[in-house]
C-alpha cells in the first residue's frame, strides 16, 4: 500500500506547486509586465498619488457639479463586497416603487419626460462604472449649473468621454462616470 499512495502524494505535491503557485506566478507577472495598470485594477489616483477609485467599479456621486451613477443594489451601495443585483424580479412591488421614486426625482431634477432605463436600474453586479450617453447628456444642464459653466461645455466632455462598442460591434456606447467627473474637475476646477 505504501508503495501505491507515495506516487500520489508526490503528484498531489508536484501539482499543487506547478497549478496552485508557479503558473499563478507566471500569469501574474506576464500580466504586470503587458498591462500594468489593467493588472493592478485599473485604479485612478490624484495628483498626490491618492486613490480614487477604479476605473472599473462604480462610486457613488451625489453633488450636483458632478454626473451621477446608475443605482446600485450592491449591500448599501457600491460596497464591492457585496456585489449583486437586488434580485428584484419585474412584478415586485418594491422594484416598481423604486424606480418610481428614482424617475419621479430625475424628473424633478431634470424636466424629463423620458429617461434613459439605466437611470433607474442597478446593474447586474450593482457597480457598474458606466452609464448610457443618453444619461449622462440628461445630467448635463445641472453638471453645467452646479459648475457656472456652459451647458455645450459640460456636453464637449461628456462626448470625449464615451466609449464606442467593444471592436464597433460588442455592446453599446457608454460613459465612465469617474473618469468623465475627473475631466469635469480637470476642466472646470472646483472653487476652493
């Protein structure tokens, strides 16, 4: 018997070193030496080296001067912890008065009569960073006002910032909200 489990104890050894640390070290430096900032989670930091955040997950924005994310049902809001949709299924009773609510306020907020669907539905991990160009243009009069700045302005970064489809075909158009509300800071600097 000995003689049949020392060949798998040294297979189990052997794999465990090749599969469990030496191909995760292999990818992970073949990744860090091709896409370094990709590999360390896309995060986006400020003049002082600060992080800010990912350019990958969403952040809550809620000032006026800023474009505000789609909702998210990620535990109390893109906590990445707690990453999942509200699994809210579409004859809910407390899905339709939420969105109810959120639209009731785009539309005060906004004069809207239409609003984009993104406006008022999580994603499916709940930090989604992007929102439709339809969203963000219907932000753009209070990014402007909160800014006193030109609404053609506020709408010039916004349509530098969207993201055609993935090789023109994968997906739809979207807007980074973090990266978009950082050339908004960089363009028109927050008074201090």
């Amino acid at each position: 018997m000995l003689s049949q489990l020392r060949p798998a104890i040294v297979m189990i050894a052997l794999f465990t070193l090749l599969l469990g640390v030496a191909y995760p070290f292999a990818i992970t430096g073949v990744a860090q030496l091709a896409f370094p900032a990709q590999a360390d989670g896309s995060l986006i930091r400020n003049a002082q080296g600060q992080v800010l955040g990912s350019a990958l997950i969403g952040q809550p924005f809620a000032e006026a001067r800023y474009l505000h994310p789609r909702p998210s049902a990620a535990g109390d809001g893109y906590d990445a912890s707690a990453s999942s949709g509200s699994n809210l299924g579409p004859l809910n009773t407390d899905l339709a008065d939420r969105i109810k609510t959120d639209a009731g306020a785009i539309r005060a907020d906004t004069g809207a009569t239409v609003i984009p669907a993104d406006a008022v539905t999580t994603s499916a991990s709940g930090l989604d960073p992007h929102i439709s160009p339809a969203y963000a243009r219907l932000q753009a009069a209070r990014v402007a006002q909160a800014r006193g700045v030109d609404v053609s302005a506020v709408q010039q970064v916004i349509d530098g910032h969207t993201e055609g489809a993935l090789l023109g075909f994968i997906g739809q158009p979207r807007v980074n909200v973090l990266l978009t509300n950082r050339a908004l800071d960089a363009r028109f600097p927050p008074a201090t």
